[in-house]
C-alpha cells in the first residue's frame, strides 16, 4: 500500500475515534444534566407541595382566629342578657351575687366533694324535725369519673360532658312531712341532682329515708394556643402553624 494511502487510512481512524469521544462525553455530560435536573425539578415541587400544606394550614388557623373572635362576641351578649334574666335572679342564694353565679352553682367546673356534702347537709336535708343519720359523697368514684373524662376528651379532641359525683344520706323524723320537705328541696336545687335508689323505711316511732343520688360537675373548658408539627410526606423537614383552640378543641389545625 502507498505511504500515502496509508496515511490517509490512519489519519481518518483517528478522526473517527476522536468523534467517538467527543460523542460520549457529550452523551455523558447530557446524561449528568438530565439527571440533575430531574433531582431539581422533583425536590423543587416536593417543596411546593409542603409550603401549600404549610399555607393551608395557616390559613385555617386564621380562619379559626376570626371564628373564635366573633364567638366571643356572641358570648359576651348572651351573656349580658342573663345577666338581667328573671329566673336566674330570683334562684341567687344571695341578692349580692351575680346571675351568672347560679349557674356555676348549678353546674361547677371542678369536683368539689367537701362543698356538695356541705350543701347537701346546711341546705337541702337543713329541714325542722329532720335528723342526719349519714352523708356520703364518694370521692374516690368521681375522680375515676374525672380521669376518664380526661382521657375521652383527648380521643373526641376535647370536648368535655358532665361528670357524675356519687353520694347517699340517710334521715330520719317522727313526721311524713319532713321527709316530704326534704324530697321537695332535692326537687328544687338548682344544682342538677339525680336520684338513682331511695328506701322508706317506718320504724317504731319515727320514718327514715335513704337516697342514692348524682350531682354533676362539668370540667373548665381550657382556651389556649397551641402548635401542631406539619411535617413533608417525602423529606423530614417541617414546619409548624400556630392555632386557636378552645375547651371543645376544635381548630382546624387539625384537618
């Protein structure tokens, strides 16, 4: 072969490779572009996706701010008007006491057993010719009442029912009459009272009663901000949004 078709052959193979090479590193710079790219675009729209949670959840809390803040002022009014309400005002124990205060008596926000036997004895058994036998308020069955009222408000986001304070009297009297008072007076307590079992009992010279009633007492409701954790799906960062929360717990936070 002549030297210079020689020349000519291995000159175009070195071309050839050279194109070669070139056309990897394009195809492998290319590659390393798409890739990084692709990476980009989805941690791109997975940051998307958590600032619209973060924003909706936002959003609800102010939702929930502006709802809460008319409330109050429905509740203020309503307030206001029981504050002149008949009923209310002739059931005061006192006439220097507010009208809202029968219906802390009515319904307190705490248990309070010592306060019900006391109530129970200088009010409603406080009868001519009645005489206490026993009072018993059972504590230790309120206070399981309690707890597990505190842990269903946890399940049903807080919203709290009436809790039940067992107790039981035994009176005695020579006279119906008395113990026909003092049924009236369980009848008339503005304190809500409810009569399980009762036994009349007549004795040589004198009738006795004894009744197993409930009082009830409803916890206070607890108005507070709280934060809830919004975390991503996919990454572990988060964020948190701020909201209004009432005894019933009910924000929006939590949709």
């Amino acid at each position: 072969m002549p030297k210079d078709n020689k020349d000519m052959a291995i000159g175009k193979r070195q071309l050839i490779a050279k194109a070669n090479q070139t056309m990897f590193i394009a195809v492998a710079i290319a590659s390393v572009v798409i890739g990084l790219a692709s990476v980009l675009t989805t941690f791109l729209v997975r940051e998307m996706m958590f600032n619209f949670k973060v924003l909706d959840a936002q959003n609800a809390s102010i939702e929930t701010l502006k709802s809460n803040l008319e409330n109050v002022k429905d509740l203020e009014s309503k307030m206001e008007e029981l504050q002149t309400n008949s009923a209310l005002l002739s059931s005061r124990a006192d006439v220097e006491n507010n009208a809202l205060r029968v219906v802390i008596d009515a319904l307190p926000s705490f248990e309070n057993s010592a306060a019900l036997g006391a109530s129970v004895s200088n009010k409603l058994l406080n009868v001519p010719g009645i005489k206490i036998e026993s009072i018993t308020v059972n504590t230790s069955a309120s206070t399981e009442d309690s707890a597990a009222s505190t842990t269903e408000g946890d399940k049903e986001a807080g919203n709290p029912k009436p809790q039940a304070i067992a107790f039981s009297f035994t009176v005695a009297s020579d006279g119906p009459e008395n113990i026909l008072n003092v049924i009236k007076n369980l009848e008339k307590s503005i304190r809500t009272i409810n009569i399980t079992s009762f036994r009349l009992e007549q004795n040589t010279g004198d009738m006795s009663l004894t009744v197993n009633a409930q009082a009830f007492y409803l916890a206070q409701a607890n108005v507070a901000l709280r934060e809830k954790v919004i975390k991503s799906d996919d990454t572990s960062k988060s964020d948190t949004s701020t909201a209004a929360s009432s005894g019933q717990e009910d924000t929006t936070g939590d949709k």
